[in-house]
C-alpha cells in the first residue's frame, strides 16, 4: 500500500486506515485476524475513540494482539476523546483521564496521535494547551490533532497550543461532499454553493493538515450505506462500471475516488471482515481519471456550474 506522510509529523502511515469503533463486537480470535490482516496489507494505523463500545473496542484491541514492543512499534494507534455521556468535554481533566483511561485499556504507554473528537462550545482553549503540553512531556501523547472542526476553531486552539495539530477527521465520501461543494460552486445562488465549513479543505492544505475521512461508504449524517443501495442507482451504476472497468470492487472505487483528491485525504475506513478490508486495499493501486473521478461526483447526483 502507499504511504503518507501525517501532516507535518513524521509518522508514515497507508494511505487507508482501519476504524475499531465496532471490534468490541469481536472475539480475541476474529479481532487479531482482522488487525494481522491489516498490517499485511500495509494497514497500520488504527483509529479508536474513548467511546467505542464504551471503551471496550480498545481492551479488545490490545488483548487479542497480546499487546507487546515488538508488535506496537509497527503501529500508528490513534485515539479520540471528548465525547461523554450528553455534552462535550475538552477540559484538562477529561483530556488527561481520558488518555491515562486509553492506555490502560490499549497496554501501551503512548498514543501515537490524540484527537478532540467533536467541538465543544465551552472549550477554554488554555485547558487544552495545559493538557497537550502535560501529555507531551510526559511521553503519553506524541502528535496531536482533531476532529470534525472548522479553520475558526482549529485557529483558536492553535492560538494556544505548542504543539503542531495534524490530523482533522471529517466525513467525507461520494455521496457526502460539503467539504468540495462550496468550492466548485462559487459565487452559485443556490444550496451546494453554501459554505458550511469555511473551507476547511483548503485550510487543511495550506496547513499541512492532513484530512482523514470518517464514514466513507455512508450518506447522509450516518443515514446508511450507498454502495449496493439500491435508493442510489446512478451513483452505483458508475462505481460498477469503474469497478469492471479498474478489476476491484465497487467500495474500493468509493475509496479511490477519495484517495484521488490532491490533498492526500486518508480515508478511515470501519470494516471488521478482513477479505472486505482486502478488497477495498486495492483502491491503492488504481488512479482514477479526472473525468471519471468528476463523472462520480456527478452520479451522485452533483451539478457543475
């Protein structure tokens, strides 16, 4: 698999990352055949949250691998934290137990990458820099970045952190592309022409934040899967017929179409059967073309100017 480079760390990750927010659905023997898999294929970051499965994701996680030095140095694990039980949390207090909380289940004394998952209005951006600089100094945390945040919010922290954020995740895919729309319809008097993001995607560019895409397969705000969804029959059409075409599958078309925007956006993907996993690595290996890449878009029922 390709690699990337990780904003401006100097973590090289695949260019496909596996999300284990449902592995605590896993036994310990399904759960390391999907991670062994991974890593063969060139999978090697792993991305969880505090909140998957209530933190039982990342316990299994480190307890089917038999978590140990050899196996964690070829892995970029990836954690989350901010989300609790009806509000957001981004004090110092929830950041700092919710790392010592994620290592304690992962059996690792360090997160490669901490993300803050969701904003929280009643951030104190201080907290937070008190927090990163604590993680940091202490070896528990080694690159930072967040999650589903706009350049205003991304600013405010940055205003105060030491620290280089990384990575913003943010959902992105075929048939959920807010973060592109605005920019292909400047100056339009119609909906796709709404800035909903203030151009984060161009933000993350010019700032070497690298955009990790959550939900790729799905539509709408998590409303369902559109590969194989017969509700969609333009947009699946043309990932068949590009699936024939390229020799892999309709998903790793989806996936291709994300992998070839220029911005070396990395998509996260969620999928606990290790021959699907398989299959969508393929997308790796295929360039779809301008046209057909716009010829997707546009199935998805996009307009151009």
């Amino acid at each position: 698999m390709k690699k990337i480079t990780l904003g401006t760390s100097k973590l090289e990750a695949g260019e496909i990352s596996l999300g284990c927010m449902r592995m605590d659905a896993l036994s310990k023997k399904e759960a390391n055949y999907v991670i062994e898999n991974a890593l063969d294929l060139g999978v090697n970051l792993f991305d969880h949250a505090d909140i998957y499965g209530s933190g039982r994701s990342e316990e299994v996680f480190s307890d089917a691998i038999d978590m140990n030095a050899e196996i964690r140095e070829k892995m970029i694990i990836q954690s989350k934290c901010g989300i609790r039980k009806g509000f957001f949390d981004f004090s110092k207090e929830h950041i700092l137990s919710s790392v010592d909380d994620s290592l304690k289940r992962l059996q690792t004394d360090y997160l490669d990458i901490l993300l803050l998952h969701r904003p929280d209005a009643l951030v104190e951006p201080g907290e937070v820099a008190e927090a990163f600089s604590t993680l940091k100094a202490s070896g528990k945390v080694r690159y930072f970045g967040v999650s589903n945040q706009n350049p205003m919010q991304i600013e405010l922290v940055k205003k105060y952190v030491r620290e280089d954020l990384i990575v913003n995740q943010l959902q992105l895919s075929v048939m959920h592309t807010p973060i592109i729309d605005a920019g292909l319809n400047v100056n339009m008097q119609h909906d796709k022409a709404i800035d909903r993001d203030n151009s984060i995607l161009e933000y993350s560019r010019i700032h070497d934040m690298t955009i990790q895409a959550w939900s790729p397969f799905q539509y709408g705000m998590i409303e369902g899967v559109f590969v194989g969804n017969s509700d969609f029959p333009e947009v699946n059409a043309k990932l068949q017929e590009l699936a024939e075409k390229k020799g892999v599958t309709d998903s790793a078309i989806a996936i291709a179409w994300i992998l070839r925007h220029p911005a070396n956006i990395q998509p996260v993907v969620g999928t606990m059967n290790a021959k699907r996993l398989a299959d969508i690595a393929k997308a790796s290996h295929i360039t779809l073309t301008r046209q057909e890449w716009y010829d997707l878009y546009r199935a998805a029922g996009n307009t151009l100017p």
